[in-house]
C-alpha cells in the first residue's frame, strides 16, 4: 500500500514499476 494514488490506476501502463498495487488489488 505505498502508493494508494495507483491502486486505482492499476490500469494505467503509466506506472509498470509499482506491480505491487496491482498485485494488491
């Protein structure tokens, strides 16, 4: 949960470098 901003733009292939939230959500 580091960058929450992103766990809803886990769609966006603007952030590749944060798997993390899109493996969280």
């Amino acid at each position: 949960p580091t960058v929450p901003t992103f766990t809803r733009k886990e769609r966006s292939p603007s952030r590749p470098a944060v798997p993390t939230a899109t493996a969280h959500y």
